[in-house]
C-alpha cells in the first residue's frame, strides 16, 4: 500500500496530510491529480509502464543554389 501526501480533501483529510491508500484508491487519486507526492512506491506490478518511441526525424531539406523553394500562400483567396 501507497503511502502519499494529498494534494486536495479526501475524504476527512486536508490538502498536506500523508495518508497510507490501497492500490486502488491511489490510481484513483493520482488520475484525479489528488496526489501531491508518493511517499512510498506502490509494488510494482500495480504501476503501469508506459513505453514511448522516439519520433522519426525526417530528414532536412537541403536547397541548391541553383532551386528555390516554393513560395507559401500569406492565406486564404477571396472568392
């Protein structure tokens, strides 16, 4: 079991209090942004993990001396 420092009232508790939870009852909070700082770490397998990707860089344009790139519209064309 977590246990947390509360951010917001839970129940009869005041923003401050360290409070030991149940797993549960902390995802809960912590989704509800309820949790100002975990003061002990909930068991592992309880903790999703989420795994991010580096997003491909393209690559970079490179303009010749003898090309120009296309000029963009300053917006949109009256009818």
């Amino acid at each position: 079991m977590p246990r947390i420092r509360l951010a917001y009232w839970y129940k009869d508790h005041l923003p401050g209090d360290e409070v030991e939870v149940e797993d549960e009852e902390f995802r809960n909070l912590s989704r509800d942004g309820r949790v100002a700082e975990v003061l002990t770490e909930p068991a592992a397998e309880d903790v999703p993990v989420v795994e991010t990707e580096a997003p491909a860089q393209p690559a970079p344009e490179v303009e010749t001396a003898g090309e120009q790139a296309p000029a963009e519209s300053p917006g949109r064309k009256r009818r």
